[in-house]
C-alpha cells in the first residue's frame, strides 16, 4: 500500500533526524544506511525511496542538526543572553554528551573533507550559529567576533572532548569561556 505525500515527508523527516543524531554519535565516515535506517524504525531497502544517495542524506541531515543547535543556542541568548548561551556551549555536559548538540563540534574536520554538498550544509550551519551570536547584526565588527567567537567555541568543545577526563579539558573549557565573556 502506498503512503500518502504527508506519512512519507514524516518518514523522510525521521529518517534525517535518525542520521542527524547517528553522524553526531559515530561520525559521518562510520555511519551506514542501514544503521541510520534501523535508527528511523525502517529498512534500508526505502532509503532510495527519499533520497538519491548517501550524500543527500548526510548534508540534510548536517542542516537538521545544524538548525536544532542553533535554536538551542538562540533560545539561551533571548533568554539568558550571550554569556550564557557561551557557557552552555562550552559546558561539560555538552562535551560529554552522547550526541553533541552542535554538529560542528562533532563532525567539523570530516565535514572539511566532504562532498560538495555536506561542505555546503556545513557552511550553512556556521553561518546561521555566527548570526545568532551576532544577532544577525549588520556591523561587519559585530559579525566578525561572532565569527572568532563561534570558531574558538568549536575548537575548543573539539579540543575538550579529545582530552575528555582529564583536569586539562576542564581546563579548556573555563578558560575559553572566561575569554570569551563580554
């Protein structure tokens, strides 16, 4: 029986957010089809059913992850402001998160080797995580130390999890985010 258009843009959904969650756990080299379909509820035999290849999945599913980052850190700014969506960024338990929260923390040097198109989404999530530390300001200044900012916040999530467990990668993280406080 065929599905209608709206239960399979609900499965292409949950299939992205399966690969979303399943790249940020095991990195995209080590994520397979099966393991992200299995992930969804499904068999691997529906995934050409919504996408062309692998590569379509993996940027989609970059983005997917890449806009539940952002609105997580969005949500810290309004609320909070940008000290605390820092230190929630550079938190410990962001670091020893199963799945990290923010996709360039977690896959940032294999996205740098990717296809053209998962080097696209990529770029597509740093640019929306500048613009909310900016807040989208339109000062080329503005922009710029959310740019520095953002870049230090990935390097040094990145740098705390390589080090996880030891007094350095606490280290790490208090250090950035005194940096970085306004």
């Amino acid at each position: 029986m065929r599905k209608s258009n709206k239960e399979a843009a609900e499965t292409r959904r949950a299939i992205v957010a399966a690969a979303a969650d399943h790249i940020r756990r095991t990195g995209i080299a080590e994520a397979s089809l099966a393991d992200i379909m299995a992930g969804a509820g499904l068999t691997h035999g529906g995934f050409y059913k919504h996408f062309r290849d692998r590569e379509q999945l993996i940027a989609e599913a970059l983005v997917a992850a890449g806009e539940a980052a952002a609105e997580k850190l969005s949500e810290i700014r309004s609320e909070k402001g940008l000290n605390a969506a820092l230190d929630s960024y550079l938190s410990a338990d962001h670091r020893d998160a199963e799945t990290p929260t923010c996709p360039m923390g977690a896959l940032g040097s294999e996205a740098a080797r990717g296809s053209g198109r998962t080097r696209a989404a990529a770029a597509a999530v740093i640019e929306r995580m500048i613009g909310i530390l900016a807040e989208d300001a339109s000062s080329a200044e503005v922009r710029g130390e959310a740019l520095v900012d953002y870049a230090t916040m990935v390097g040094a999530i990145t740098l705390a999890r390589i080090v996880s467990g030891t007094p350095l990668s606490d280290e790490i993280l208090d250090r950035t985010r005194r940096r970085l406080h306004r």
